[in-house]
C-alpha cells in the first residue's frame, strides 16, 4: 500500500484533528478508509492515542458496527483560539491601585524586632 498524500485522505486537515473529535468524525468512514488513516498515522506522526481509537474503530466495524450517517467532511476542525491580542481595560475601567498593608494587620500591628521579650 502506498503512502497517501495529505489531501487524498478521507478527512480534510486530519493533522490538525483533537483525538477527541477525530473519535467522533471517523464514526462515517467504512474499513478501507480507516486503513488508509492508520496507514497514514504509521508512517507520519505514529501517535498512540490517534492508532488507538482508529484501531478501536476498525474492530467495531469488523464485529458489525456500520458507519453512522453524515459527511466527515462537512465539518471544520477544531482549532486553538487565536485571541486578537492586548488587554480591553483602559485607564478608566482600571481599578484603582492597592498598596500593601504596612507590618501586621489593624487588628494584629507589627512590632520591631528589638522590642521582642
């Protein structure tokens, strides 16, 4: 079996995949594609957990589950959030700056060292 290019797998940008929602996007694929994903996974980045659940999901097709309905690809990855960067507050939504309480509390006041008994 040759070694399929990224863009002739069964799920678009499956390198980019959280197993977590790999798990729920392989549930369309029969056992011929689940193959060429393992394959995939072998000779690229071989992470246990990605064979684990493809492999998982192959024996449950073996034992008769059949694919669930649905596109695989119809679906965008999960990706991280890319946040737009810097703070929302401004010097006027801003609290007002706390110092530190001198030694001790009100109810407990500090005392210096050489008044110790």
């Amino acid at each position: 079996m040759s070694t399929p290019d990224r863009g002739e797998l069964p799920l678009p940008d499956y390198d980019q995949l959280p197993v977590g929602t790999l798990e729920h996007r392989i549930r369309s694929l029969g056992t011929e594609e689940l193959n060429q994903l393992l394959h995939y996974e072998h000779t690229h980045a071989d992470r246990a957990m990605v064979v684990q659940v493809l492999t998982s999901r192959k024996r449950q097709l073996e034992a008769g589950a059949t694919p669930s309905g649905g596109d695989p690809n119809a679906f965008r990855p999960e990706t991280a959030h890319q946040g737009h960067g810097g703070s929302r507050v401004s010097p006027a939504t801003s609290p007002q700056p706390l110092s530190p309480p001198p030694h001790g509390t009100p109810d407990q006041p500090g005392k210096p060292k050489g008044n110790r008994p």
